[in-house]
C-alpha cells in the first residue's frame, strides 16, 4: 500500500513539473508567434485550457495541451489566441485577423 502511495505521489509530481515546463514552452512560442504578427504578448497571460491525450507522427501517445493567451495589436485591444502543443511541439496556433495599426 506504502508503494503504490509513493508512486502516485511521484506521478503526480512528475506530471506537475512537466505542467511548468510546458507553460514555459507555451510562453516562449507565444511571444514568438506574437512578433511574427507584429503582437505584443499581454501580461505573459498564457493559460492552459485543457489537456487531454493525443498521439504523435511516431505513434505515441503523449499530452496535448491547449493554451490560451492574449495579445494586442495597439495596446489598446486584446486578441484571444490558441496554441496547442504535443509533447513539446507546437501542433496548431490561431490568431484572429486583427487591424494592423498605422504608424
């Protein structure tokens, strides 16, 4: 009973240091996609929003989680954004269109 308990304890651990780890990820992918688009990424305000399973191009299966997160194309707006991410890699982002502001 004592093994069981630790190997869920460490489980969980794992899976909640995973969990920071791919928030980082989702971030760092965040403002890069945000600077592509000429964004600004808002508030470092990336969320997950839902995690469930999903296999990769090799058959595996592994966590696919989606983000979400706010940018601005004048300071004055705010955009919702989506990104997914499987395992470590960037499956699917959206951006709505947005008007580009005039310098």
């Amino acid at each position: 009973m004592e093994m069981i308990l630790i190997i869920i304890l460490l489980a969980i651990g794992w899976f909640w240091i995973d969990s920071l780890n791919k928030r980082e990820r989702a971030i760092l992918l965040g403002s890069e996609l945000s600077a592509r688009f000429n964004l600004q990424l808002l508030d470092e305000s990336v969320a997950c929003s839902k995690i469930w399973l999903g296999r990769n191009r090799r058959g595996h299966v592994q966590f696919l989680r989606t983000y979400e997160f706010d940018v601005s194309a004048s300071g004055n707006d705010r955009l919702h954004c989506q990104l997914m991410l499987l395992g470590n890699q960037l499956g699917y982002w959206h951006i709505p269109p947005y008007l580009q502001p005039v310098n």
